[in-house]
C-alpha cells in the first residue's frame, strides 16, 4: 500500500513508525512531517489545511490510503476533499467531525443516546449566561461552543472568573466565531481518562486507553496544555470498567451518527471523567489523542494498516487488534515559554543517547533540522519521549532515564508523569 499520513506532531510520528513497520507497506509519506518523521516516511511540504495541493499529490503518487492526525483538516473537510478526489481517507467527513467541531452537538449526541454527561446549557446570549452562572453557581464550567485549538473552557472555582470567561469567549471574541455560542455545564469531579476506537461508521474496535497530563507544571499546576505526558495502562480504569464504558460511551454514539446520516470513520476519542458516580463523557475528539497516541501504539502488536484500511471499507467488523500486556508512559518536552509563547530555534542535542535507552522511543513534535542535520525548537510541544516495561514504574523510570541524556536547556518536562499511579517520585 502507498500511504500518506497527514499532519507533524508526534502523533503522527507514532502513527509513521507503526505504519513503516507494516509488511503491507510499499511506501509512506507524510505531509508536512518532521525531522523525525523523515527517518522513516518521505515528508512532503504540504500543510495540513492545503486540500488541494494534498488531493493532488494524492492522486499523483497512486495513494492508496490517507491518515489524518489532527482535527482542523477533518473538521474543515479533508476526507470529504479526499473523496471527491476518488482517494480513500481514514477519518470522518466534515458532517461526522462536528462530534469534536460543536460542544452542543457532542452534547446533542450524548443526550440522544442516552450517554452519562455533565448537565449543560447552551446560550448564544451573553447577558443570558452571566444570568444563568450567577443563578447556578460555581464551580462551573464555560465553553466556546467551537473550536478552540484546545483552550476554549475554563474550569472557573469562582463567579469572578465565569463571568470573566463570558467576557472574553462571547464579548471579546479571543477565538473568533468559535465563541458566537457557549455550553455552560455542571462541573465533573474524579480522574480523567482518554478512551479511544477505531470505527468504521457502523462498527467499533477499542484501542485502549491512557491517563493525560493536560496542566503545564508539577502537580497540575498552571495553564491547560495539549497533554504533558501520559501513561497506560491506568490502574484507575481497569479493563472491565473500560470495556463498560466503551459499550456505554462509544457504539451508543456510533449508533446515534448513523441514525442521523452522518457515520464516523476514523479514530474517535472519548474523554472521560471518572466520578463516584462511574464514567461520564467530558468531551469526544474526531481524531486520536497526543501523547496518547504515542503510548498505545507502542503497546500495539498487530498491524495497524489493515485496520486503518477496514476501518475506511467498513469491514472492521472482521478484525480484532493485538496488544502487548506491557506498560508505556510518555513525557512531553516542551520549549521553555509553552503554553503561552514558547522559545523557537535552540538546539536540542542527545537525541541518540535518549532513543538507545532500552525500551524507549523518541517522537518529534515541533522540531525543525538545519542542513548539517543540527535539530532546533520549532514548536510548543516539541519532542514526546517514551518508556516501556513490564510495570508503569520501569516504563516511568526508562522514559525519564532518556530525559535525561536530552541536552536542550531551554526545554522543559514535567517530572510527576504517572503521579496518580504511581505516587510523587
Ligand atoms: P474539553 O476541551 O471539553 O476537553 O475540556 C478541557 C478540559 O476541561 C478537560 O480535559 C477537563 O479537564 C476540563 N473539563 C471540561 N468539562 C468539564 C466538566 N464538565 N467538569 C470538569 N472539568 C471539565
Ligand atoms: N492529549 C489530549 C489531546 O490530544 O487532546
């Protein structure tokens, strides 16, 4: 098969890896990659939103199948582009993203199929919301109705800082028309967890499950991120609670989009909160989750590409995937300034030091090459380095054993990845 996988992060460099070692491979390329995802894939200087560019090339290399990471090209129709151009994409068309575009209609969709959620209202008044947080109370959560590159809710533990988020979402409009409407919902409280499937509009396959990291600092602390570090499995969500959830969480909403006449193919990605009361749904993603990405595909035994092509011919049905009974955890190394303006251009050495850890993986997110090869910052996230071992301790332990041949001083990691399973180190 001859694939081009979509986007440059490190999810997608796991995706690359996994997909390389595919002995139904005959060639991969990705657009636009990374440094180290040109190590194994051909990197093609195509952005992730240039659909024409990227059906052409398509259409010109014989592709047989296309792999989207990242939401904003699923969102803005990239499969649905792909199809038009007679080339077979795996993820959902722009109709079936809305689960991740809308917070109301990932809301609609929980309600209609009778999926646990937090309780939730939506306003496209912003007198009307102040009104309704002053009456509810908090905590409470405030979220942009739209897409928000990940930063549109705010968790407020006081009234002051609700009514400042309405203020800024519907009066100041710091996203756009993403914050024309908000959903205001009751506030969850437990564990977090990120549930993940591969579908095929009507069937779901489960790929796991991972514990994020979403705050910047130690101890969750500071801003919310894209995910500082994960780990797999989580002892919190065991695989029979997994299991119920993903019967709960995922075939209702399956079920739900076909009903509607909109099938989701692709990764779907429940993220869920683990309250007294048993799992409830916080949010779905159209696409799979970075780091966590990174971490189930290390535990992946069997070969993805037939599943990814199942998943686009709707014959997932006949598949099961393969996992290896081993743990992984992932721990982010972001440039210094990350979340709110990270560093560019300093020079990260030791990667080959870090990769030769027994057990571990280096990914590249936001990292760009010089011509001698020199690798710089180029990005917020910038590289996601992983640890296996037959415990989370030894992978924990194996992962920051890599971190630490990492030569790159204005990086930064947290350094409690895996705290809630394994204790403060
Ligand atoms: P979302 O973009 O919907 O995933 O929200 C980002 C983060 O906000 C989540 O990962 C949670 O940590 C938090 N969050 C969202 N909704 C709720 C809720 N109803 N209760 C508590 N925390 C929430
Ligand atoms: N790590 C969470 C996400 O991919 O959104």
């Amino acid at each position: 098969m001859r694939v081009l996988v979509v986007g440059s992060g490190a999810r997608e460099h796991a995706l690359c890896w996994t997909i390389a070692a595919s002995p139904l491979l005959e060639k991969l390329w990705c657009a636009p990659g990374n440094p180290g995802i040109a190590a194994v894939a051909e990197c093609v200087p195509i952005g992730v939103l240039d659909f024409s560019e990227l059906v052409a090339f398509a259409q010109d290399n014989q592709i047989d199948l296309v792999v989207p990471g990242p939401e904003a090209p699923l969102v803005a129709g990239l499969t649905d582009a792909m199809a038009a151009g007679g080339i077979a994409c795996c993820g959902p068309s722009m109709a079936a993203a809305q689960l991740e575009g809308s917070k109301t209609f990932t809301k609609e969709i929980a309600d209609a199929a009778g999926i646990p959620t937090a309780k939730w209202e939506r306003f496209e008044d912003a007198d009307a919301a102040r009104e309704f947080i002053r009456r509810r109370g908090v905590p409470i959560v405030v979220k942009a109705d739209g897409l928000a590159a990940g930063k549109g809710v705010v968790v407020a533990a006081t009234e002051d800082e609700a009514l400042s988020a309405i203020d800024a979402i519907m009066d100041a409009r710091i996203y756009g028309d993403s914050g024309a409407a908000v959903v205001i919902e009751e506030c969850l409280v437990g564990e977090e967890v990120s549930l993940f499937a591969l579908c095929d509009g009507e069937t779901a396959l489960l790929l796991g499950s991972a514990q994020d990291h979403k705050r910047v600092g130690d101890g969750d602390t500071g801003p919310n991120t894209g995910g500082m570090g994960c780990y797999s499995p989580v002892p919190a969500f065991p695989p029979g609670l997994e299991q119920a959830a993903f019967d709960r969480m995922i075939r209702p909403a399956l079920a739900e989009m076909v009903r509607r006449g909109t099938p989701f193919r692709g990764f779907l990605f429940a993220g869920l909160m683990l309250t007294d009361d048993g799992p409830k749904l916080i949010e779905y993603n159209a696409r799979f989750g970075d780091p966590e990405c990174e971490v189930l595909m290390l535990k992946l035994k069997s070969d993805l590409l037939p599943a990814l092509q199942a998943a686009c011919d709707g014959e997932l049905r006949y598949f099961d995937l393969r996992w290896n009974d081993t743990a992984a955890v992932a721990v982010v190394m972001a440039a210094r300034g990350y979340p709110e303006a990270p560093e560019r251009g300093s020079i990260i050495r030791g990667l080959d030091k870090a990769g030769a850890v027994p057990g571990v993986m280096v990914f590249h997110a936001g990292t760009m090459a010089d011509v001698d090869g020199t690798i710089r910052a180029a990005g917020g996230r910038v590289l996601t380095i992983c640890g296996t071992g037959t415990t989370l301790a030894e992978a924990r332990d194996a992962a920051y054993r890599a971190v630490a041949l990492v030569d790159w001083p204005e990086g930064f990691c947290r350094g409690d990845i895996g705290w809630r399973a394994l204790g403060r180190a």
